[in-house]
C-alpha cells in the first residue's frame, strides 16, 4: 500500500512539473492558435539565469529559490513576449513559417546554451527540507513533489483568474473569437495576445527553475526534454485547454510512474503507447473541441 501512495504522490509531483511547461503552450495554442516549439528554449534560459542569480544571493536556501523563482518567471515573459512582439507577430496566419520559425529558434537556443554554460549538467543546491523525507501512511514522499504541487494549483488557478476576472482577459477571449470586431472597437488586440505569450513564458520560466530543483541540475537540454513531454500531455488533454492539460498531466505522470516501478523502467514507452491510443480513438484529446 505504501507503494502505490510513493507512486501516486511522486507521479502527482512530477504532473504538476508537465503541467508547467504544458500549461503555457496551450494557453498559447488555445487562444491564438500558435504551436510554439521554442516553448522550451524559454525554460532554459529562465532555469540557468534564475540559477545564476540564486546563487549568487544565497545558494541553497528558500531565499534564493524565492530569487531563482522570481528570475526563472521575468526572464521566461520577457523572452515569451520578445518572441510573440518580432517573430510570432507577422505570422498568425502562416502556421507553416510559425513551425519552422520556432523550431529554428528551438534549435539555435541549445547551442547557444551549450556555448556559453557547457554541455555537461551543472548541479544545484536547495534548501534542507526540500531534499528530505514527509512519511503519509508508510511511504516516505520526497518534500520537494509537495512544493511543485502547491506551485502548479497555484498557477492554474492564476491563470483561470487572470482570463475570467480581468480586463485583458476578457479582451484575450473576445479577440479570438472576433479581432476584427475588438480592433474596430479601437483596442489594440495585438498587446493583449503578447500578455499571453508573457504569461506562458513565464510559467515556463518557473517550470525551469522548478526542474532544476526536481532533477537537482540545470542543462541546455532541460526544456529540450520537457517540451516533449508538454506536447504529448497538451495532445492527450486536448490541444486549447487548460484544463485538459492539468487532468492529463497528472495522468501521464502517474502511469510513467507506475510503469517504470512495475514494468522495469518502461514508462515514456507506456506513455507513447497511451498517446497513440488516445490518437486513434479521440483524436481531439479528452478535454479537446470538437472542429
């Protein structure tokens, strides 16, 4: 019994880590229909300048995770919006040049990271508590899935807040589904749609600082990883939804831990299996619209 809670409660974690990264492609993807391969490039660069600054202020101890987390999330908008504001902008109707755009700057951001930090991992501190133990009912959960728990509730509740009480998120909605109507009526819908490339960067950016602290290191492959991970719990949830991605983030996670302590170490094999699956019989996702 207490395996099946080590189990759960880990594959809860490590959902929550998925559902960071993959909440911001499908904000993205859902409200302007923008398929961002660069999504992880954002990670990256927020995981190694929120380490650089953590460490710097104070390594090893929740002040300069606070640091880290606040720098991960800045750094994760600015490139976001940066990306959207000279790149993204000009092509909302060409979705080819978008793949091909992204997935350049995808491509040219690891090598640009493997110049300047290495190729090799670079390990990190963090605070006590973080690398220790809570015991529920007999199995021992490692303190650091509680804190990427609280952080992803956090954020989709956040988020969800930010689209159904505020201005801008009233905007957001209204130019996807009429932008010429919103433009008539003399808001500029092209500032609206940035805010929400800021806003999937920085959860990006906070799922890479994050990571570091889950894996215990940062590379220039770490969003590289993750974004793959992203799409598929993004295509399982149901390209657009928010919610879809929460639900199937948790799912992927629990059944990758699952498969890899009961099926010797098969669980990405298992999680592609369940992708093709869910392909195959609801191509849309389990949350996703019917076109």
């Amino acid at each position: 019994m207490s395996t099946v809670i080590l189990l759960v409660i880990t594959g809860l974690g490590l959902g929550a880590l998925y559902f960071l990264v993959a909440s911001g492609l499908s904000l993205i993807y859902g409200l302007m229909g923008v398929l961002n391969f660069a999504h992880g490039a954002f990670l990256t660069i927020a995981a190694f300048l929120g380490w650089e600054v953590g460490r710097r202020v104070s390594d090893g101890t929740w002040w300069g995770l606070l640091v880290s987390a606040l720098v991960g999330m800045i750094v994760g908008a600015i490139v976001a919006a940066a990306t959207e504001y000279f790149l993204i902008r000009r092509l909302y109707e060409r979705h080819i040049e978008q793949a091909l755009i992204t997935v350049g700057l995808a491509l040219a951001s690891v090598a640009l990271f493997e110049g300047i930090w290495g190729t090799d991992p670079i390990y990190t501190a963090k605070p006590e508590w973080l690398t220790q133990t809570t015991e529920i009912l007999g199995a021992k959960i490692p303190n650091d899935r509680f804190l990427l728990i609280v952080c992803a509730a956090l954020v989709l509740g956040g988020i969800v807040l930010f689209l159904q009480k505020t201005r801008y998120g009233l905007i957001i909605r209204a130019g996807v589904e009429n932008r010429s109507m919103v433009t008539a009526l003399g808001i500029d819908v092209r500032r609206s749609f940035t805010i929400v490339f800021a806003i999937g960067g920085a959860a990006a950016g906070l799922g890479g600082v994050l990571a570091s602290v889950y894996y215990g290191y940062v590379s220039a492959h770490l969003g590289s990883v993750l974004l793959i991970f992203a799409f598929i719990v993004t295509v399982i949830g149901g390209l657009g939804s928010l919610t879809g991605a929460a639900i199937a983030s948790v799912l992927v996670a629990v059944l990758q831990q699952f498969a890899n302590f009961y099926l010797d170490g098969t669980g990405d094999f298992v999680v592609i299996i369940a992708l093709a699956a869910v392909l195959l019989i609801r191509p849309r996702g389990l949350m996703g619209k019917v076109a």
